[in-house]
C-alpha cells in the first residue's frame, strides 16, 4: 500500500511563489507516475501536471504551464511542485497522486490508485 503526504501548502500573495511536496511511502514510487491535481471551491478536481517514473518527461495544464515546474527525486521518494508567479486562481486544495506500479499516467483522475489527503494553497490579491 502507497501513503502520499503533502506538504508546503500556506497563504502568499499574489506574483509569489510556493513548493510544495509529497512524500510516498512503499518500495514502488520509482515506477509510478507521479501527478499533482487541485480542486478549488466549488469546482471539479482538475489535472496540473504530471511527471514520468524517471524524471525525464513532464506535461502541464495550459493554465500553469510556464509557471510550475514538478520534479521528483526517487531517491528521497519524493515529488515537488514548484509554483511561481502565482494568480488569485491557483487557490486550490493541492492533491499528489500516483498510478499503481508500471501504471500509465494521464490527466485523467482515474489514472491514479494512490492520492494524498491534500494542502491547502491560498494566494491572495
């Protein structure tokens, strides 16, 4: 069984920057996608971004590409979210998530088996 806990999430103003993490438990997260989803208030939870088991291929939603970078360190079993010039609309609940071991990662939610109990980001204006 996977546990993810994030972590990282607070209160910034707008144009500021946040990371946050997500720390997995278990021996698979080498082999898993990795993902982060937010869901704001009053909305559906929607795709961010994702990264491969390896690092080496990532893709962004629209709405924060150029501005968030995810990386991870397989290491540490760990992914990041680093968040920059960050808008009034980036507040959201952040989720990490991972697809089960060799799994294939999409931007769909149902794509992932494990999800993390979320953080709150709040960018005020």
């Amino acid at each position: 069984q996977v546990q993810l806990v994030e972590s990282g999430g607070g209160l910034v103003q707008a144009g500021g920057s946040l990371r946050l993490s997500c720390a997995a438990s278990g021996r698979t997260f080498s082999v898993s996608v990795m993902a982060w989803f937010r869901q704001a208030p009053g909305k559906e939870r929607e795709f961010v971004t994702r990264i491969s088991s390896s690092g080496g291929v990532t893709y962004y939603a629209d709405s924060v590409k150029g501005r968030f970078t995810i990386s991870r360190d397989n290491a540490k079993n760990t992914v990041y979210l680093q968040m920059a010039s960050l808008k009034s609309e980036d507040t959201a609940v952040y989720y990490c998530a991972a697809t089960p071991p060799y799994g294939t990662g999409t931007a769909w939610s149902r794509s992932y088996a494990y999800w993390g109990q979320g953080t709150q980001v709040t960018v005020s204006s």
